[in-house]
C-alpha cells in the first residue's frame, strides 16, 4: 500500500515536471512569422486562427502569472514565520533584540549591569543575539518545569526534554509542532505493536522503531505539500529530529510502566513543552532578559531555591484529596 502510494506521488512528479517543461508559456517564434505573415495576407479564417492563438497565449500568461502570485504568496508567509523565529540566527528577530540594546542604553560598569556590559559588545561584535537570549531562557525554561512538576504536580519526561521540546515548537509553531509530534506518537505507537512480534533486543528494536517513524514523517512531508496552506513551510531540520528522537524516551517508558500510563507521562510533557513555548515565544520576555540578565539569572536562582524548599501537597494531589482533608 505504501509503495503504491508513492509510486503514484512520483509519477504525479514526473508528469507535473514533463508538462511544465513541454508546455509553451512566451510567443515562439513560429507565432510570430504566422502573425507577420497574416499581417502580410490576411484573410478570415487566418483571423479566426491568430485570435484563438493569442487567447490561448493570454491565457496561458495569466496561469503563469497566477503561479508566480501563490509562489510569492507561499515565500511571503516562509519569511514572516523566519521573522518571529527566534531559533533563527540570520531572520530579522536578531535586528529587532539588538535595537532593544540600543534603545535602552546603559550606564557605566557597576553591581547590576556587570553581566550587560560583556554581552553587549559581544553582540556588537557579531555575536547573535537570539543565542544570548535562548541561553538565558533555558535556565528560565527548566525553573518552570521544577515549579510544574513540584508545586502543580505534573509529570513528563524529566526536565531537558520539555525544554527542549518547546525550542522545537517556538521553530516549528506550536501548532506545527503538535501535529508533528502527534504524527510521530502514532507512528511510534504502530510500530512498537509491529515489533513486539520480532522479539529483538533493544537497540536494534530501538532503531527499526526509528526508521518506522522516519519513513511515517516523510510520508507525512510529502502529502502536506499538496494540502492547502502547506503547514510545513519553512520547517528546520532539527526541530523536526527533536521531535522524531522523543520515540526512544517514549520506548524507554514503556519498559518500565504501562501504556497508559506512558501516554499519561508524554501528554503532560507536551502540555508542559506547549507553554514553555508561550513563554519563549512571547517578546515581554524575552526583552526583559535581553535587558536585564542579572536580574533573570538570581531571580531563576531564588525561584529554585523557594520551590526546592516546599514540602506541602502539590495542586493536583490538594485537588484529589479535597474532601479527605476537609474532614
């Protein structure tokens, strides 16, 4: 079933290349000696053909004035999507953190800007600044997670792959990003049920389970180009291999508790990963880390420190025992 389906997506290719390349848009030259020579002599019936022709020609030049409007269209959404990406290094996003740097000016070297002083000369030295800006959010990032999982009670695959979950979706769109890692859930899923029959060992169960899911995502790449809108535009290759690498924490899971259960511990981790997105994404954020890195850095510290110390019920274990401590 599968090789049939892409067997037809290639030869869908292949016709779409042959009949781009065979299929006349411009006046040849032949049109051009039948237009002199009507010129020349005309008559009715060469006056009925040159019209037909060059209806035919019009009509051909809007088509491919059409496509040049949706390729325009499709390259305009790519390059506002690489804007707002702040994993991009080359998009506009690093003009927009440094003019925040030049705006806001500081004084000299002192207690509470020893940390601003260094990063801004690197920066204007060529040091990207969405890099200075990731690298002081994941400190932030991983405080959240701890406050998730200690204070509310949520669960997930430890605390690295949340946030690094969550870079992916800022890359790939929190919306992209769940598809995409909703894709290759199933996909991990199918293809555990497939090779518990095998009885492997792990490592090779591990990497057959990756070549299912990568074969699925493909599958998947391949079918969105012809869906309207074309979702995956401008996607990046490692967000996208962040995603795909989550199978082995999802196998590893399964060693050691249910089904069930696993779906409970990846669920929640893509809850957790969606709003560490939020906050990566939003531009308060990260213009008050840009601007005020010391403060970030020991206030993240002081954050872990309080969370660290609570010893109370977690919110979801106060809201499950509700009634038995009202008694």
């Amino acid at each position: 079933m599968i090789r049939h389906f892409i067997w037809g997506l290639l030869a869908l290719s292949l016709f779409a290349w042959v009949a781009s390349a065979t299929h006349p848009t411009l006046v040849t030259a032949q049109t051009v000696s039948q237009l002199r020579a009507a010129s020349a002599s005309p008559s009715p019936a060469t006056d009925a053909t040159l019209s037909a022709e060059v209806a035919t020609q019009s009509g051909e030049a809007s088509l491919s004035a059409q496509l040049a409007s949706i390729s325009a269209q499709l390259e305009q959404r790519i390059q506002e999507k690489q804007d707002k990406d702040i994993t991009q290094s080359t998009a506009p996003q690093k003009s927009k953190l440094a003019a925040w740097l030049d705006e806001n000016p500081i004084g000299p070297l002192s207690w509470h800007n020893f940390l601003q002083h260094p990063i801004r000369e690197a920066i204007n030295r060529g040091l990207p600044a969405n890099i200075v800006v990731l690298v002081l959010l994941f400190p932030v990032i991983a405080a959240f997670i701890s406050f998730t999982r200690h204070i509310i009670g949520m669960k997930g695959f430890g605390i690295y792959i949340p946030a690094v979950l969550s870079v992916a979706f800022v890359s790939t769109g929190i919306i992209n990003g769940i598809v995409l890692f909703m894709i290759t859930l199933l996909a991990a899923l199918t293809a555990r049920q497939i090779l518990k029959r095998l009885k492997l060992h792990y490592l090779p169960r591990t990497a057959l389970l990756l070549w299912g899911v990568s074969i699925v995502v493909l599958l998947a790449l391949i079918s969105s180009v012809y869906l309207p809108g074309n979702f995956i535009a401008g996607i990046s290759i490692f967000p996208l291999l962040i995603i795909m690498l989550l199978t082995e924490n999802f196998m590893e899971s399964q060693l050691t508790s249910s089904q069930s259960a696993t779906l409970q511990l990846t669920f929640e981790t893509l809850i957790t990963a969606v709003l560490c997105s939020i906050v990566v994404g939003s531009e308060f954020v990260q213009k008050g880390v840009i601007l005020q890195p010391e403060l970030t850095l020991l206030g993240v510290a002081a954050i872990n420190i309080v969370v660290g110390r609570y010893t109370g019920l977690r919110l979801l274990e106060w809201l499950r025992f509700k009634s038995i401590i009202e008694e």
